[in-house]
C-alpha cells in the first residue's frame, strides 16, 4: 500500500476525517479499494508500522501521490 498512503490513510481514520490526500485522482478506484481492503485486515499492525516510518530515512526521495513530505 506504501508509506506515504498508509500515513495519509490512517491520519484520515485517527486525526481528520476531512483529510482526503489518500484519495488522489493518480490512484485508480481499484487501487484505492485494494489498499482499504490491506489496511483493513492488517490492522494488528498498524503500530509496528507507523514506528517503521518514523525510522525511515529521506521519505522525500519516494514518490508519492499523498503530498507528503518527510518534515510532515
């Protein structure tokens, strides 16, 4: 689903719900489901992975449809 995405995704569920930069015109209606459909059932990891992405190095150097940056 990527970082970017997973970040955006779940900022949306937990913080703002009028957050919607996970729900870029770049993604396909497909891939939006998909990626709902793998953050939904992988939900017991939620927490591994958000320290994960605050270990990465350089986000910026990723592309990502979301407008994140690393410093956000």
């Amino acid at each position: 689903m990527g970082a970017a995405w997973f970040v955006s995704y779940k900022y949306h569920q937990v913080i703002d719900k009028n957050h919607r930069n996970w729900n870029n015109e770049k993604y396909s209606e497909l891939s939006i489901t998909s990626r709902i459909n793998n953050f939904d059932r992988t939900s017991e990891y939620h927490y591994f992975w958000l320290t994960k992405v605050l270990d990465m190095q350089q986000l910026d150097k990723h592309k990502n449809f979301c407008g994140l940056e690393s410093s956000k």
